[in-house]
C-alpha cells in the first residue's frame, strides 16, 4: 500500500521514526545559518529598492496607475512563474537558479542608478526593471525551500523555515529604515548603486556551500519540460493535507496580503491625531513586522505549536481575527496590539503551512509543489488589490478591509474543516 493510500491520520511535527527537532537547530548547521543572515540581506535589499524607486516614480511622474503597476509587477511573475521555477529547482543545482535570481535583483538595481544618473529614466524602461525585480524575487522562492531541506534534513525543517520566516521578516523591518538612510544621506543614484553589494554575501557564500538543494536526494532527478511542471497539481490534488495548506495560504494572500501596507496611510490619519499622523504610520508598520519578528523567535524558542493542519488553521484564524479587529477599532493603541498579534500569527501561519508542504511533497516533485505554494501565497496578493483597494475606493479602507478580514475567517474555517477530515502523517 503507498503512502497515498495509508488511513488518514494526524499530521506529526517530523517524520515518522525522526528524532524530535532540537530549538533553533538551523541555526546549529553553519552553513544553513549563514544562507539565512546572507538572505535576510537580500530581503532587506529587496525592500530598499522598493522605498528608493517607488519614492523616485512618483516625484517624477505622480501616477497612481504607476503605483497600481509597481505591486502588479512584483506579485505578478510569483502566480505565473512559480511553478516552472520550481520545476527548474527540481532539475539543477539550486545554488546556481538562487545565484541567478540574486544577480538580476543586483543588476536591476544597478539599471535604476544607471536611469537615475543619466536622467533616461521612463515609463517603458521603469516597467520593464519592475517586471524583471519581480521575476527575480520567483525565481529565488522554490530553489530556496529546497536549499533549507537540504541544510537540516526533514526532522528539522520546521526549524529551517521558521527561522528563514523569521529572518526575512528582519529584512523587511530594516529595509525602509536602511533605503530611507540611504536615499537622505546619499541620494536614490548613489543609494540605489550601494544597494546592489547587498546581494553579494548570499552570491559568494552559494560559490563555497557544498549544499546543492539535492544532496540528500535518494531519486534521480527527472528531466521536466513545461506542460509537465503545470500537471503538478493534478498529481497532488487528492491529497487533502497538502491542498489544505495551498489553500490556506491563498486566502490571506488573496483577501489581506499586500493591500494592508499601502492602506496603512489611511489608517493612521484615521487613528493618528494631527501632527501625529506621521509617527502614527511608522508605529503602525513597525507592530506588524515586530509581531513577525517576535512571534517567529516565540515560536522557534518554545517548538509550539507543531506543524499540523489544526496549527496551521488555527494561526490563520487568529491572522485574520486580528486584522477584522484592526480594521473596525477606533483605539490606536489596540489598533497596534492587534496588528504585532497579526504579524506574529501570519507568520505562524505560513511558517506551519510550509513546513508541512515541504515534509508531504513528493521529493521529486518538491520544487514543483513548493512553487504551487509561492502561487498561493505570492501570486494571489494580486488578489487583495480588488478586495481591499479597489473596493476601498467605493466602500472606505476600513469597511473593505472588515469584510475581506471576515471572508478570510469564514474560508479557513470551512478549508479547516474540509481539510482535518482527511489529513495524513508527515513523512520524510
């Protein structure tokens, strides 16, 4: 009888017969630790462009149309590509597909200095860097999961994703503080240039690490063309464990995901008072990534919960209740308490979610399911622009954002419920 066929059961923290996963056991295998500092540069980096371009788009053309474009482009490529990217970590060297995506984020950004300098910036040539810097970031998603498989081994997965959770949350608390620096103290053509070395530590470490994402690989890898890659969720469907957790990541993805951050603005003028409205939004951003922060240390310190589906569902309840109680509150102080919760319980969400993604996929197809995930849990950001942006615009921030909040609860209780109905043991 395969693996498929064996009685639905509850969903263990590590494989069956593996030793139970030791507190921040990533961060005990050298080369697993220096991939996450070198990656949360990366992200950091990523996030600096973002404040550094972004700012210079709109001093230069003031387009809300462009504005809409910079989010479209970045998620964009994640629902479109993330499949064929992971087919292509399941077939080569992870380490070269990372350094590729890490090496057109660095040549982007020297494109921007190069625009900025020369004053050849345009509409064309912005789209174009915009689309590429999206590519970019799929490209690095799938081979990177493997990467961390790959460092630790299945029983300590958890600990690897968490903590590369966690770290990327670190990169994306610092990067607007460290592009704002850069973009006061030395300008977007010299700041934008400088951002470019940030890239390197992770490109130079995967020159030295021995770690390929296959090493422990115990099957030959199989030659996967196009269509193949795309049949991957054909193969995987009647597997309700591993469904659930793709669908649990697209309804925070599809509902909330990256339309919280550009209507903060709006929030703090609602919550901040008068002159205040500045700091106001600077709190308000830092309690969600500090909850990330926090909330991932909380978890890798304590082990709990375990990577499960009723964890998972839990956590992504929790997200949304906080971000429902966010959207209707008329207290600032609550309203930043329910957003460090939120960030800690979006981060538990999908660190629980991918975790037990990475232990169900089929090792030979796990860059492929693992690019299904990026699908969910990147590419249908797209999403939250119509249901919170665009029906902001005809219903206020708030209202929209309450409604999209309380469609994310109802739906993870029912995906919970379908899903806890025929959930399996984690194998290696």
């Amino acid at each position: 009888m395969s693996a498929r066929d064996d009685p639905p059961q509850p969903v263990d923290a590590v494989p069956a017969g593996a030793a139970a996963p030791r507190r921040f056991a990533a961060l005990r295998v050298p080369d697993a630790r220096t991939y996450l500092i070198g990656a949360a540069l990366a992200m950091m980096a990523d996030n600096i462009e973002h404040v550094i371009t972004y700012w210079v788009l709109w001093e230069t053309y003031r387009s809300p149309v462009l504005a809409g474009f910079e989010v479209i482009s970045h998620w964009l490529p994640f629902l479109l590509l993330s499949v064929p990217f992971g087919a292509l970590a399941d077939r080569y060297d992870c380490r070269r597909v990372i350094q590729a995506g890490q090496l057109l984020f660095a040549l982007v950004s020297v494109a921007w200095g190069v625009l900025f300098a020369t004053h050849g910036l345009t509409v064309v040539a912005a789209c174009v860097l915009l689309v590429l810097h999206g590519t970019a970031g799929a490209l690095w998603g799938p081979a990177e999961q493997l990467m961390l498989h790959d460092f630790v081994g299945p029983a300590e997965v958890p600990s690897a994703v968490r903590l590369n959770a966690t770290f990327r949350s670190l990169g994306i608390l610092f990067g607007p503080v460290v592009g704002s620096a850069l973009l006061l103290g030395l300008g977007p053509e010299a700041g934008i240039l400088v951002n470019a070395l940030f890239y390197l530590p992770l490109i130079l470490f995967l020159l030295r690490t021995r770690y390929t994402g296959h090493t422990r690989d115990t099957e030959a890898r199989p030659r996967v063309g196009m269509l193949d890659s795309l049949r991957v969720f054909g193969r995987i469907r009647t597997d309700r464990t591993l469904v659930s957790m793709l669908v649990l990541a697209g309804l925070g993805s599809f509902f909330v995901g990256a339309s919280l951050q550009s209507v903060m603005p709006a929030f703090a003028a609602r919550l901040g008072a008068g002159d205040s409205a500045g700091l106001a939004y600077g709190v308000l951003l830092f309690g969600t990534g500090a909850g990330g922060v926090v909330g991932g240390f909380l978890l890798e310190a304590t082990d709990f919960p375990k990577p499960s589906v009723a964890a998972a569902v839990a956590a992504t309840l929790v997200y949304g209740l906080a971000i429902l109680g966010f959207a209707l509150t008329g207290s600032y102080l609550l309203a930043v308490v329910l957003l460090f919760v939120g960030g800690a319980a979006n981060l538990a969400s999908m660190s629980i979610s991918q975790t037990v993604v990475q232990l169900l996929a089929p090792p030979a197809e796990r860059g492929r399911v693992i690019g299904l995930y990026g699908v969910a849990a990147n590419g249908l950001r797209l999403g939250s622009g119509f249901t919170v942006g665009i029906a902001g615009a005809a219903a206020g921030v708030a209202t929209s954002l309450a409604w999209s909040s309380a469609a994310l609860c109802a739906g993870t209780v029912i995906a919970g419920l379908l899903a806890l109905t025929g959930r399996r043991r984690v194998r290696a």
